[in-house]
C-alpha cells in the first residue's frame, strides 16, 4: 500500500510538471527571457544547449520544468534540473549555461523574485536563531510536490489575467511558505532579518554594483555595512564564494563585455569606463575570464549572434 502511495505522487508529480513544461512552452514560443503580467515572475526558454554565458544572478526562485542548466559561481558548480530547484538570496556573478536542450525538447524555467519585505511578513512570530549562519547564497534542492503545485497555479493565471491582482499575491505567499519551512528556509529568512549577517552583505553588494568603477577600500566599505574589516572579508566569501575584491573584478570585467557589445567602443576606452588603470591588466584579465583577448571574443559574440 505504501509503495502505491510513493509511486502515485511521484506520478502526480511528473503530471504537474509536464503541465508546466507545456505552458511555459507555450507561452514563450521563442527563446530568451520572458516576462510576465504576475509581478516578480519570469520565464525562460531555450532550444539548444549553449556555452558559459556571464551575468548577475539576483535574489530569486528558479524552478525548471524541462532540461537543465549549471551554473559555475567562482569555482563552485550548482547544476539545477527538472527535479531541483534554485534559490539565489544575494546578487551573485555566475557563469550559466543550459545543458539539457533542443528544439523538440527546450530548456523551460520559471523564475520567481524573492521579496525580502514579503519574506519578513511570513516570519512574524517564527524567527529563526539569531547566531544562524547564513551559507552560501546560492543552493540546490530537491522538488517538492507542493512547491510545484503552487508555482503552476501561479503560471496559469497567465491564462486568466482579471485573477492576477487577487490570486498571485496569495500564490505567492504559499510559495514564500512553502519555501521558509523547507530545505532554503534559513537561507530565506536571513534575507529578511533585519541585521543579519546576509542583509550586511547584501548592503556591500549594492554598494559595489553601484561603485564598481572607483577604487575599492575595504576599510570604507566595512565602515557602511557596519561591519569590522575581517568580519566583511569573512562573511562576504562566505555568502558569495569570493572576496569584494574579486566580486568587483567580476562587475568590471561584465560591465566592459556589455560596453564593447553595445557601445562599440575599443578596449581602452571600455578599460577605463570600468575603473581599470591599466588597459594591459584588463586585457590579462578579461582574457583570463573569457577565454580570449576583448576584441577578439566580441568578434566571436557578433559572430555567433548573426548565425
């Protein structure tokens, strides 16, 4: 009888996400990032398996409902697939790339921004240690039948927009819930603890997003967290898996990718709008991090883009 029981929910659930998968397949019907009428939810498609594509992952809920992606954060691996979902707590720089795609089967993923306001509402009267470290900001686990049950509700009242405004609150709610009692609970509640080691350094990270072209000190920095100098240097790599120093370099190097693809301008002039000094050291390192010299990769980009 037990073993019924086992099998009919996992039967229940690979219905539920095969009815997501062809949703979301088609309700995008081209690849790329798709936003939605449901506040903070996007979806994502993509028919073919790519390479390492940089970007700047922000606080969010990933769920995929066909294929599977990796995401490669300083080092570190996360590979998230049907059966594993993604929560991200910080702004992080990651490489990503789909592994599992093509065109009969897309990659297919929905992603739900996580509000620390809306967090801190779920928490009343249920806060968690207050000497609970916070982990990486980043983390994998396993599906839950009642995780996908919501975030489906949730993408079909794409289908039924008059709904939005009262239902995707509550949907979102059940998920905030769903999420806080599950394996990412403590991740999440650090996002909305007021003083939490995460909020400090998501205060350092939004400093550096915003000054990443001036000259970083740490003393500055550790002073406008209200945080000591070794304390930031710890609990920073920590979160991100890197130093703010490496997580500026990271900003930089992104910042110019982005600048010499759109702007059209040479590697000096992107080198110096980023904060670099020296034009040599941002070739040595953006070779380092790309894999090819600035010119030579976005020709490589351009190239790729007109097939």
């Amino acid at each position: 009888m037990l073993e019924k029981h086992i099998a009919s929910s996992g039967d229940g659930l690979e219905r539920k996400r095969q009815d997501l998968a062809a949703l979301v397949e088609r309700l995008t019907g081209r690849d790329g990032d798709h936003s939605t009428s449901v506040p903070g939810l996007s979806l994502f498609r993509s028919s073919h398996p790519t390479g390492p594509v940089c970007g700047l992952y922000t606080s969010a809920l990933t769920l995929v409902a066909q294929g599977g992606k990796q995401l490669m954060l300083a080092g570190e691996r996360y590979r998230y697939d049907q059966a594993n979902y993604l929560v991200t707590s910080i702004d992080l720089p990651v490489l990503s790339n789909v592994l599992e795609a093509s065109p009969e089967s897309p990659c297919l993923c929905v992603v739900l921004r996580l509000d620390a306001v809306r967090i801190a509402e779920m928490m009343a009267g249920e806060l968690p240690p207050p000497n609970a470290a916070p982990g990486r900001g980043m983390s994998v686990s396993p599906l839950t039948d009642d995780l996908l049950d919501a975030m489906l509700r949730m993408v079909r009242l794409l289908d039924a927009p008059a709904d939005i405004p009262v239902l995707a609150p509550l949907i979102e709610r059940e998920v905030m819930y769903r999420l806080l009692i599950g394996e990412q609970g403590m991740r999440l509640r650090q996002i909305a603890m007021n003083g939490s080691q995460t909020q400090q350094i998501s205060r350092a990270v939004e400093w550096l997003k915003h000054h990443f072209h001036l000259p970083l000190r740490i003393q500055e920095l550790a002073q406008t967290v209200n945080m000591s100098v070794s304390s930031l240097h710890h609990h920073f790599k920590a979160i991100t898996a890197m130093s703010p120093l490496q997580y500026q370099k990271l900003l930089r190097l992104q910042e110019a990718r982005r600048l010499l693809l759109t702007e059209q301008c040479d590697a000096a002039h992107a080198a110096h709008r980023v904060g670099y000094e020296s034009p040599s050291q941002f070739s040595r390192e953006y070779s380092r991090f790309y894999g090819a010299p600035p010119l030579r990769d976005v020709a490589q980009l351009r190239e790729m883009a007109s097939v």
